[in-house]
C-alpha cells in the first residue's frame, strides 16, 4: 500500500522562461502522508468515540435519542463544517502545516475536557469544542497532498490519507469500549485526548510545507486566490461536482447516521458487552473499512486512464451494492453473526472517500484547493454528519412507541437502505458530466 511522489512534474507543469518549482523528494512526501495519515487516525478517534460511550451516557443524564443524535451530530457538524470554510481561506494563502499542528491541539485538549463534563450542556459544548479543532485538519491536509503527488496518483494518495477514517473509528470503538467497561466513560475520553497535544508537536517540527501548485502548469499556478464566494460560483457551475458533493453529503448521511448509533443498536437488541461490542467494530474498521477506502482510490486511479467518469463509476457502484448488507446487519437475528454479515458492507462503505477528494482537486486550481475541500466538507458534514445522526436519532423516537426496543433497528435500515440508493444515483449522474467540466478546467475557463 504505497505511492511514489515522483520526482519531476508532468512536461505539462513547466512554465516557460522561468524554472518551476521542485516538487518534494519521493521519501519526504511519503513521510509527510504518513504522519498526516496518523493526524487523521486521531482526528477520527477523538470524533468517533463518543459512539461507543452513546449508551452510558444516555443512562447517566437520562436523555432521548434525539438527544444523542443532537450530540453527535448537530452539536459537533455545525461549527466543523461552518468553521471549515475560513479556515481554508487562510490555508490556501498561509502555511497550512503549522495551521494542522493548532488544530491536532485544540481538539485533543478539548476531547479530553469532555471527560470533564457534569451535565449534557457540558459535554455539548466540549463536543462543539472538538468540531471546532478539528475544522482545521482535512481542507489544508487535501491541498498539502496535492502538491506531495500529481493528480494521477492524487485518489490514491488521498484514499491512503483517508485510511484514518476507519482507523480512527476502529481504534475508538476498540479503546472506548474496553476502557468504559473496566473504568467509565469520562476515563476513555481523557485517556484517547491527551496524547494528541504530542502529536501537536511533531506535526509542527516534521511536517513539510511544499511549493503550492508544484504539479499544476504555469498559467493554472498563475490563476490569482479566489474569494469564497468566487470559488463558490466557480464550482457551482461544474454539474459534475454538484451530483458528486450531494451523493457525498447522502452517502454520509446514512453512513454516520449508521456510526453513531451502530453501538447502541447492538448494545440494546443484542446485548454484547462494550468490550467485546468494541472489539468487533474495531476488527471491521480496521479490515473492511481500511480496504475499501484504499481501494476506492486505487481503482478509481486506475479505470480513470482509460475514461475519467470511474471516478464518479467506482463509488456510484460501491454505494448501490451495500444496500444488501444493511439488511443482513439489521435484520438478521443473531448480533454476533449480523456483525460478520456487515464486514462487505464496511469494505463497500469506504469507496467513495478517495474519489470524490481527488475529484475536487483535480476539478480546481491550486489558490482554490484548500477552500474548494472546505465547501464540499461543509456540504457532506452538514447533511451528512450533522443530519445523519439527528435523523436516526429522531426516527428511533418517533418509532419507539410502536417499535419499542427495535426502534432503533428500523431506523438505522431504513436510513442505509434510502440513503446509500439515493447516493449512487447522483455519483451516475455526476459522471455524465465530469469530462466536460474539467476539459473547461483544463482550458482555464471559469
């Protein structure tokens, strides 16, 4: 599972009458992908957490699902996403490693508050202090990799950098369950926050910040930085990215409408033990979820030579086949093999994460790239982050009278079944598009 750099830009990238800048050797952007993988790993662990810890804290405040669903949605979506957008501004005109190395530090201190909390206002606002560290993170660390990697490499780069989704997730459920069950859960939040302000640290002293737009050709890395606004319009205009940022955003919406609950849902209707509970979905993450995001990338690099719409193909097809699975998970009565049934699911699930990122910055110029990651972030974040978690939240609730203790299974299959269908019909319709949009890219139309 490795990707070479290179060392020369495409002939394309050379300016004429000056010298282009150099790209960074092959070993040092390895390096820097790999340590800004572990920042990722962190991100996710610090975020996918309190999933987990859903059921204890439920028991200890004694508050709704949709409570919960605010918690882990709404509560942490809203300033992510919102905060994610001026961020990148500064990131596509400042130094954007040492802009990750203050967020790694104020989300982990803030993650490790939320053991601290007395009251679920407390650990809402520690939650809304997470988001807020953690908007810093993913906008600069998608224009970094572009400049570690040129574009035909860029999904498989950015799948490799996105492999701290599910490890991050795994690596929560695993600590948080096994650590709430031997001691509580205000423990497990301190024990995963503290270690990222060391993390801090050496993001800050190792990272490498490379020459912006090294991949690019003169005339795109002359384009001049670009308002919100400008990028906004810009992208707007791309039918391709709209299919493609909306199929995102739903994917998202069944899919950590599905993380947030997942452990609650087993936890209620098949009573399995945190630990154990933790150890399971730690395994699936961290096998299916691992491969499925590097593979999306992979394939998507790959079938794109031969015609650019796989990249909106690859996750169309991924998403529609996991439908399937959300059945078996949901419905099948025993947990522990409903849990074996959903591995594919997880593989399946992660598909769509390399290829849309890559597509947004290959579908942009250099001086967009970190604001262009932060829109469509808050377009997949608000819908999907912020909503998804609210909405099976509220369909438990709304089910629970009738439904009892299965209000929740019917909420969480009803979400992964809608969702994901509705998801890959608008990758399909993206791809019809997508030549043409970045043909005009590519001839500097805007």
């Amino acid at each position: 599972m490795s990707i070479e750099a290179g060392t020369e830009p495409s002939p394309s990238a050379k300016p004429t009458g000056a010298a282009p800048p150099e790209p960074l050797e092959p070993s040092a952007a390895r390096y820097a992908l790999g340590l800004l993988v572990v920042v990722y790993v962190f991100n996710f662990i610090d975020r996918s957490i309190l999933s987990i810890l859903l059921q204890p804290i439920k028991e200890e405040f004694q508050v709704s699902d949709t409570a919960l669903g605010f918690l882990s949605g709404i509560a942490f979506a809203a300033f992510y996403s919102v905060l994610g957008i001026p961020v990148a501004r500064w990131a596509d005109r400042h130094n954007r490693t040492r802009l990750i190395a203050l967020a790694v530090l104020i989300w982990s201190a803030m993650t490790a508050f939320s053991g601290l909390a007395r009251s679920f206002v407390q650990l809402a606002v520690a939650r809304i202090g997470v988001g807020i560290g953690e908007a810093g993170c993913s906008p600069p660390a998608h224009s970094l990799i572009s400049d570690y990697f040129p574009a035909e490499r860029r999904a498989t780069a950015l799948s490799i950098y996105s492999l701290g989704i599910p490890l991050g997730a795994g690596l929560g459920f695993l600590l948080g369950g096994w650590i709430e069950e031997f001691f509580d859960w205000r423990t497990a939040f301190m024990v995963v926050g503290l270690p990222g302000v060391f993390l801090a640290l050496i993001v800050r002293w190792t990272l490498p910040e490379p020459p912006r737009g090294v991949f690019d050709s003169a005339a795109i890395r002359a384009m001049p930085s670009r308002s919100v606004s400008e990028v906004l319009r810009f992208i707007g205009q791309l039918r391709s990215f709209r299919h493609m940022a909306f199929g995102g955003a739903l994917h998202a919406f069944s899919g950590y409408g599905a993380a947030a609950f997942i452990a609650a849902f087993f936890a209620r209707s098949h009573a399995i033990p945190s630990g154990e509970l933790g150890t399971w979905l730690a395994l699936i993450n961290c096998t299916g979820g691992v491969a499925g995001t590097y593979l999306g990338g992979f394939l998507s690099d790959r079938l794109s030579v031969r015609d650019v719409r796989w990249a909106m193909w690859v996750p169309a097809i991924a998403t529609v086949m996991i439908v399937p699975f959300a059945l078996l998970l949901c419905l099948w009565p025993d947990g522990r093999m409903a849990l074996l049934f959903w591995l594919p699911g997880a593989v399946l699930g992660g598909f769509y994460l390399g290829p849309t990122f890559a597509t947004t910055q290959t579908l942009v110029a250099p001086s967009m790239r970190a604001t262009a990651s932060a829109i469509l972030l808050f377009i997949i974040n608000i819908i999907g982050l912020g909503l998804g978690p609210q909405g099976v939240g509220i369909a438990s609730d709304l089910l629970e009278p009738a439904l009892g203790n299965d209000s929740l299974r019917y909420a969480l299959l009803g979400t992964l079944v809608l969702f994901a269908s509705w998801s890959a019909c608008h990758y399909a319709l993206g791809a019809r598009f997508l030549a043409k949009d970045l043909e005009a890219k590519n001839q500097g139309i805007d």
